[in-house]
C-alpha cells in the first residue's frame, strides 16, 4: 500500500517541476476557499464476489455489476498557489455477492454483503495543472469582444489524505431477509471450545464497526465562468480492517457457533452450496469426490487476512469559488472649490 503512496507522492513533484505557472499568481489569495458537492459510483474490492478466478489485488478483483451511489460534499482551503487542505464527507454503499463470480470455490462460498457508509476525511490537494477561470478584469473592446484570458484552461490534481470509515455489514438470506452481521459473530469471534484433533481453538477479537481509510486520487477541473465549474475525480481508499464483507479468516466450528450464537449466525457463517460432509467420498465416486474437495470446514479458509479490504469511488461535482480578499473601504474625497472674488 505505501509503495502507491511513494509513486503518487513523485510523479506530483515530477510533473510540477515541469507545469507552468499560474497565469496571475496572486488570484488565488482572493479565492481561498471553495465549497463543492457531487454525485458518483462506488465499487467494493474485498474478499467477496471478484473476477471469475481466486482473489486478486487492487483494482484487477473489480465486479462492475455491483457499482453502486455515492454522495460526497467537501470544503477546500488554498493553503498555497497550488496546495490546498481539503474535508470531506461521503456518503455511499458497498456491496459484493459470491454468486456473481464461476470461480469454483468463491461461487460455493455463497456469502454475500452489502453495507452503507460514511466517511470523514482530511486531504492534501495538489494542483499540477492549475485550472484557468476566464477573464479576470473582466475587459471588453471598444467592439464588445472580452480581452484576456478566457475559461479554457483544464485543471489537473492530485489528492491523498487520512479519513475515517463507519460501516456495517448486512447479508440476505435465501428468503430475501437482510441481516445485519457484526451481532452475528460469524468467524466465531470471543468463542472457544476444545477440539478433538487441534487442542484448544480460540475464535478472533470481534472487529469495529469504524476503521481508519487513506484515500488517493487524482481529478479533472472544468471551469465554466469565473466562480463556477466542474470536477470529475476518482479516489481508492486503502483501509485498514479486513471486515467490510464481515469476511476474513477461516471458517470456525459451525456447531459451536449455532449453540453460542444460535442458528441465524451459524447460517451466515457458512451458507456454502456445497456444506458440510462428515466422511469421505466413496471409491470410484468422482461426483462425491469433487464435493468432498469443495465442502467447507472449520479451518479452512473463509477469507484473506492478509489482504484488508478497499474501495473505489468516481464523482461528478460541482464546485463553487469564494471571494476572501478583504475589501478595502475608499476614502471620501471632499472636493475643494477655491473662492474667487
């Protein structure tokens, strides 16, 4: 994850070495802050759903058919010409269904989620291209014709930052019925119990409900006037929990779950196609044999540990410039008229 940060971090420096300057470098004083609000898709890359073949990183294990809302709102504040501190807030929902995938195992898994979220979050935005807003003095020929530079200018950035996630994991049942799951205890988490074969077995901690994210990004801007314009940006954020999906290590006991947890969590822990077998197939029984390969058990297997979770998220917006420059009061003048007798 850090390696990603270290490349976006050098190409920014790269490529402002080499971008131009500001047409006015003093503009931006006057515009210091700028509000904006937009309307975009996410999309989930976790443990759940992917490509039709075993997990794999970063954006390569995307399911475009569970893209789904979001709604983000943030406040920017130039810090510099072409640095600004940005807060945001996200609103959105993230999903991921086993079904959708023909990798064999993942597809007999048969665990599905879905969750809305929130999230807050303090980003650097750093301009490699700052955009041209129009005219600024607003001058016209003697014909009517602006002079000066006009709104044609695309700007390029970059972000990256520190957030907080809140979410909270729902599963359908066969029935339709969503549940939520952190109740559920599904890797039997704060469970023990002594098994014949493995000694003693202690199910993990159960997780939080909050995680800390670090988005990265880069954006388009689009000015339209002088104040106005518009922003098309993509941001992935790293996260640091692996239970989004409610999906992470191995499968615990499914008995031991039912008698703590009772039988709605022994479900979602393990609602596989193909389940629990308690011997072996028989000789010359190949269709048992590829069940027996595919069954589930405890121990094995659930989800990918070692790999947390993560999420996409591509928006429209609008933005809005505000004028900060103090406003100086003119001085009345007095005209004087010198007497003449």
């Amino acid at each position: 994850m850090s390696k990603y940060i270290v490349v976006f971090i050098s190409l920014f420096f790269i490529a402002d070495a080499y971008s131009q300057g500001f047409y006015n470098r003093g503009v931006w004083k006057k515009y210091r802050v700028e509000w904006s609000g937009g309307l975009g898709a996410s999309n989930f890359l976790g443990d759940l759903g992917g490509r039709d073949r075993v997990g794999s990183d970063f954006i390569y294990d995307m399911e475009p058919t569970k893209t789904n809302f979001a709604v983000m709102f943030n406040h920017l504040y130039y810090i510099g010409r072409k640095a600004a501190i940005r807060s945001n807030i996200t609103y959105g929902k993230l999903s991921a269904d086993d079904k959708l995938t023909k990798e064999p195992s993942r597809n007999n898994r048969n665990l599905n989620f879905q969750s809305h979220i929130w999230e807050a979050s303090v980003l650097l935005e750093l301009q490699v291209k700052k955009e041209r807003r129009g005219n600024i003095y607003n001058l016209r020929s003697s014909t009517g014709r602006r002079l000066g530079l006009r709104s044609s200018g695309i700007g390029l950035y970059g972000l990256a930052g520190i957030g907080v996630l809140a979410f909270n994991p729902k599963s359908r049942d066969e029935n339709g019925k969503m549940t939520a799951l952190h109740p559920l205890h599904t890797e039997g988490q704060g469970l023990i119990y002594n098994h014949p074969f493995w000694g003693v077995v202690e199910g993990p901690k159960q997780y939080k409900r909050v995680a800390v994210v670090l988005p990265i990004g880069a954006g388009v801007k689009i000015p339209m006037n002088r104040d106005w314009g518009l922003k098309l940006e993509a941001m992935y954020r790293f996260t640091f929990t692996d239970y989004i999906d409610d999906v992470s290590g191995i499968y615990f006991e499914n008995r031991v779950i039912a008698e703590n947890y009772g039988t709605t969590a022994a479900y979602f822990a393990d609602p596989a196609i193909i389940g629990h077998e308690t011997h072996g197939p028989e000789d010359g029984d190949v269709q048992g044999t590829e069940s027996f390969l595919a069954q589930t058990f405890a121990g094995q297997i659930r989800g990918d540990a070692t790999d947390k979770d993560g999420y996409l998220i591509a928006t429209l917006s609008v933005y809005k410039k505000i004028y900060t420059a103090k406003r100086r009061r003119r001085r009345k003048t007095i005209r004087r008229v010198k007497a003449s007798f």
